[in-house]
C-alpha cells in the first residue's frame, strides 16, 4: 500500500468587517504575534476565533486542505 502524501494546507484570517487573508504555514508565527493567538492551536484544533472585550467574536483563522491545481 502506497505512503498517503500529507496534504499542504493553507490558512484563512478573516473578521466580521468582510476583510480575509490566505495563509501559507510560514506566515502563521508572525501574524500570530500580530492578532494575539495560538499558531500551534490553528494548527492542532483547525481553528481559532478572536474575540472583543466582551467575549464577542471579531474574526478568526482556520485552516483549509490547498488546492493544488
């Protein structure tokens, strides 16, 4: 039985005002600095929400297999 290839992802930022942003892996560390969340749990979990003062969600980052067309 043939090795199964580890499937490359990306990584999608997005918040509430619309605006979203593909990821590669390398850039997870620094923007994880920027808005203050776990790199290593996006990549553990598959997902994170950033949230407000007041517990509400304003955006979040998954992550999503690449298309490799």
């Amino acid at each position: 039985m043939p090795l199964q290839k580890e499937r490359k992802m990306d990584y999608v930022i997005w918040f509430n005002d619309g605006h979203r942003e593909t990821l590669g892996r390398e850039d997870l560390a620094k923007y994880s600095e920027r808005f203050d969340f776990d790199a290593e749990e996006v990549q553990l979990c598959g997902d994170v929400d950033f949230l407000d003062e007041d517990g509400g969600v304003v955006g979040g980052i998954f992550k999503e297999a690449k298309n490799e067309n």
